[in-house]
DNA sequence: TGAGGTTGTGCAAACGATTGCGCAGAATTG
DNA sequence: CAATTCTGCGCAATCGTTTGCACAACCTCA
C-alpha cells in the first residue's frame, strides 16, 4: 500500500527474486547483516535481529542455495545409495527405509539424492563426490566385500551404513538381526524344536551373515550341534527353494527357519503343494516379517524390525556426525518376536 | 616422473583438491580457457582442448557443483516427489517410475532427488523452489485438482507429470490408461460379456478416472448402456470390495473388471472364498498388471504397461524441456492387453 | 576522565566456476 | 601490401552468500 518512489515491489509480477543484497537495501543495513540475522552465528543486535528475520518471513526471500554451497563448501545433500531391486521382495525395505531417511533429512533441511546401483559401478558415486554434490552418504545394503564402502572411506566422505559394516570404524545403523535369530531359535529349541532347518542365501550380504550367525549362535548357547543336512544357504530362486524344502522333508527336521520373507512364501507354497500341514506335520518361522506373510491360511512366527525406523535413523546418525557430535558408530535397533501358530 | 621443482603433485597424500585454476596453471593457460576446454563452449584451439581434456582426464579434477551452479544459475537437479505408499500397493509402481527416471536423469548428468508428501503439504516443495535447488520437478500421481500442479505452475519451475493432468499445457508422460481401458473392455464385450461390472475407487485421483473413462467409452462406442448397479468407484477396504463382489454376484454381471491389481487381488480372492469359480461363474480382469496377480491359481486377463519406462519418458521430457527443445506436451505410452485363463 | 573491554555494524575478500569483451597475431581478401 | 576478418586466448566482472577484520560508539571500572 506505502506509496514510496520505488514502486518495484508493487508491480503485479512479485515473481522477482530477492538476493540478500535487496533485502539488505530495503531494511538500510548491510548484507553481512542479513546473513548473521539468518544464520544466528556473529555480532549482531537483537533489534535488528528481529526486523530482518521479520521482513524476511513477509516477503518471498529464500537464499540461493548455491551461493550458500559455494561459500560455506557444504550442500546440505544426502545421498541414498539404494541396490537395483529385482522384483517386489526387497522393494518393501529399500523403499521404506529410503522414506524414513528422507523424513529426518527434510525436517533438518537436508535434501535427499537417490542413486540406484547395480552394486559394481563406482560412477555415479565418484561423480558426486567429485563435484561436491552431497555432504553424505547413506548405503543400504552392504556386503562382505563391498567396493563402495572401500571407495567411500578413502574418498573421505562422511557415510552410514544401513546394516552391518565388516569395518568396526564406519558409523552403522541396524536392527539387532544376529541376535534376534539367536533368540528365535532358542526359543524354538525351547519349544522342544531341536532340529532346526536353516534355509538362506545370498551369503555375501551382511544382513544374512548376521541372521546365519545368530542362529548358529542359538545352537552353541545351548550346548548343542546343528547338522549339516538341515543348513543350508545357497538358495537363490523358487525351484531351488523347492527343492531344499523337499531335501529337509525327508532328512526330518522339526522347523524350517526361514532367512527372509520371500524364502518363506516359497516355503510355505512348496509344503501345501505337497500337503504339509503347518503347524501338524512341519513349523515354520520367518527372519524377517513383510506383509508377503498375512497371505498364508496360517500365521507365521517371525521376527519384526521397523523398516522405516532404520532410515530415520541411518539419516540422524549421519546428520550428527555432520554436525560435529560423534554419533557412536554402531547404533543397534529394536526388533520384537512375533510368535504364531507356525511354531505351534 | 617429470622432477621439475613444483613437486606437490608427486606427495602421497593424492586427496587435494584441484580448482579450475590448478588445472589452468599446471597447464600455462588461464582459467577461461580450462572452462571452455570443459563445456565446448566458446572459441577454443583444438589442440589446446585435447591437451586441456587430457590433463583432466588424468588428473583427480573435478568442476565444483556449487560454484557451476551459481555461474550458471542451473542445479543439475531433478526433484522427483512422490506420494507416501501405504502398503504394498503403490510401492511397486512409483518406485519403479523413480528407478526409471533417475536412470534417465544420471545418464544426462542429473541427480535426482526424493520428496515424499502427503498431497497436502506444501512446504517441501517451496523449499526446493525458494532456495533453486532443482532445475525441474517430476510429479507423480496427479489428482483432478492438485494444489502441487497449481502450485509449480505458478512458481514457473518447469515440470512434468506422470499421469495425465487436467491441464492440457502442463507437460505430462502417461501410458494410454483411457485407451487401453476402453480397448480392452471393447474386447470383452465382443468376446459376449455385455455385462462388464466396474470396480474403481479413489476416483480424485487422474488415472482412475481415465480408466473409467475408457471403460464408458466402450460402451460408447458400441451404443450400449450400462447400468447403474454394475458401477462401484467408492471402493477403498478389502471389506468394501468384498462386499461390493457379493452384491454384483447377486446383480448378475458377466465379468468383473478391476481398476487395479490391489482390487483384483480382493476380487479373486472373495470369490474365492464363495467358491465361485474363475472362469467358469465369473470372468475378471484388471487394468493394470502386476506380479500381485501371479499368485493365483487361474491367470488374469490385465492390462500391461512397462512401469520403469514412464520414469525414464517423464525424466526425458522434463530435460528435453529444459534443455530448450520444445518436447510435445502429451507423451502417450503403449500398453499391452494380456488376454489369459481369467476371461474364457 | 581515560584506559580497556564490549557490542553492533560495514567493508571487502573469499568460494570456484562462467562469459562478455578486448586484443594480439594469423589468415583472408581485393 | 594494406585493409579486413577470423581465431585463440586472457582479463576481469559476475553469480549470491559467508566471514575475518576494522572501526566507531558505548559501557565499565578505577
């Protein structure tokens, strides 16, 4: 409405973009003195202070976040190193965790960057970290051997892992998924289940590692000794599924540990083809619950993680460490034990 | 090897980082020069190029995002915004269209960044506007008014719709859904199921009602009724669609064609249930094909579109736009009828 | 009242690229 | 061979912030 002489803020077109240097114009003061106002760090009075945070919340002044990245060499970018997913089993966990991360990002003004690889090909990360693009990086996903964790370290870019890392000094953030096998399969022991199948695969990735360990772990804390004939982790497609689960049917096994999900739906598929009831003629339990499970006539007992927790905090971690606080580097999630009639 | 006195180069410690000026003393030119070399842009000596190129090539250079981005007043950022996935449902479709478009988008140099919201909330979005940290936005699932589109379409940030948009000039990729709908229910009434029930819900949302619309225009084209009773587009619950099943059993229809793989999975189900069998007492089909039909014992007649390649087209025409070639504004998809068990 | 500290502010130099302009020297022209 | 155009390259300004430093004005205490 004030009908001063410079009458470019009255224009119908308000689409100008505002540099701190206007602002700095329209309120007398100098540029510096927006910035601190902004930024809360330097000298600056409390009056003006005010009148500048003031002015900035009425008009549509955003600083340019490139000038920001330039002078203060920081993006406030994360990057999400997500695998390329096959078909829907890992989609669930990728996606979920990847949502999670992106909430803690967002309400600490970090935006989050998606990269999807085939685990191999460096390219896309060294571009990044070459141009200065992300302040940090979260991998989901690791592996025994794992190339990217290699490159990440030496290139000195601040990153978490989404599960276990074999490298003690990397900051890492999982659910607790050795020992919660563990428990599980005491629990089943307990149950009177003392020979306890284990069917996984794809034992160059840490998270099946872990369950593998766990499970071995239940069978040393009791003193006991697991078979051969009942383990097995080698298992990748359906028909080999199948096939173990066929196997384990005739060497006699009390339960059949399943490593995750999808290994569980084709277990269970392949024990009603073969009129296997569970929990009459065979349990069966799950390391890893997903909704793939509430398909089943009967109930599955398995073991719950909060998916989306695990992004949240891969992302806190991260933004910590960012921060200059030193995050303990193994952050340990919750998972809880859900009995069903599966086990009886 | 070369032992000339400036030995910095030869140190161990290889991590420094190189400035375009580096590049330009190391080499005798000046920085404007090593810039040109880089965007083959401006008047430069081929010789010079290749020698500039190559000691790039050689050397751990890398141009600065952040000072590029400020010169150029570009970001080399895509923001890609997705709705939050409830369940299982969605997550197949708007992940795989993220995978699409940042496959697109790397190849081109872009990076992509994930915005999750609820449809609602805005301020993510002003955020990214504000502080021009995108040079265009990819919007997935666009409802019959959208505060998203009104909103980008006023901020004058370039972006492209997956799903068609109300609003002919905003750029949008989809898959024929209108099309592939009405050929498909055409298909089935020639095949004599006249009666051709319609199970839909989430009708706000663009892609429902463009399914529907097909489906109407079938009728249409043939100059046949429907009728009332055969219409559902209120459903949401597994409950709502199984009773919506019980009531069309009662109706009488000759199919039951589902807007999409979650409602078909419920549909199958609840006759199923009813022991009505697939074909033989009820025809079904869904219009949109996903692995959630493969569960079933009797194969589906669906609709199949290629999910990663709307990613990449949408991803393509946001950058051919931003790039200055003029893309059209509709892009439209094939899509393939997959004619099985489900209808006779 | 004057020495010493504190407080609020502005100046100007970064940050690392891009780009318009000017200027030599080479190439082309009549 | 002089006049003109063309080529390749460097200078310096620019993009929009941040931040070290200088400097007044004020406050405090002996």
């Amino acid at each position: 409405m004030s009908m001063d002489h410079r009458t470019h803020t009255a224009g119908g077109d308000e689409k100008e973009i505002l540099t701190i240097h206007d602002v700095a114009r329209e309120l007398g003061v100098s540029a510096s003195t927006v910035s601190r106002a902004i930024s809360g760090k330097g000298r600056i009075g409390e009056e003006t202070r005010q009148r500048v945070l003031q002015f900035i919340q009425d008009s549509s002044f955003h600083p340019n976040a490139a000038a920001r990245s330039l002078a203060q060499s920081r993006t406030f970018n994360l990057a999400i190193i997500m695998p390329e997913v096959r078909d829907l089993v890992d989609m669930p966990f990728f996606h979920t965790c990847m949502h999670g991360a992106e909430e803690v990002a967002q309400s600490n003004d970090y935006d989050l960057l998606v990269v999807t690889t085939d685990g191999t090909n460096l390219r896309p990360l060294e571009r990044m970290v070459g141009n200065r693009k992300v302040d940090g990086m979260i991998l989901t996903r690791t592996y025994a051997k794992d190339v990217f964790v290699e490159y990440l370290k030496q290139s000195g870019v601040p990153f978490v892992t989404v599960g276990r890392c074999y490298d003690p000094k990397v900051l890492q953030v999982d659910h607790d998924n050795s020992g919660a096998c563990k428990e599980l399969v005491m629990l089943l022991i307990s149950k009177g289940m003392e020979k306890v199948a284990y069917l996984g695969g794809g034992m160059d990735q840490m998270v099946n590692i872990d369950r593998f360990d766990g499970y071995r772990q239940a069978y040393a804390a009791y003193r006991m000794e697991t078979e051969k004939k009942w383990i097995r982790t080698d298992l990748t497609t359906k028909s080999q599924i199948a096939k173990a689960v066929d196997d384990l049917l005739k060497v006699g096994v009390d339960c059949m540990l399943c490593q995750d999900d999808y290994i569980c739906d084709a277990v269970v598929h392949e024990l009603a083809d073969k009129g296997v009831s569970i929990p009459k003629d065979m349990r069966v339990a799950s390391c890893h619950y997903s909704r793939l499970l509430d398909n089943f006539p009967v109930t599955i007992t398995s073991l719950k993680f909060d998916i989306m927790d695990i992004g949240r905090k891969a992302a806190q971690v991260l933004i910590d460490q960012l921060a200059g606080k030193n995050p303990s580097t193994l952050t340990m999630l919750d998972y809880e034990i859900s009995l069903k009639e599966s086990t009886k």
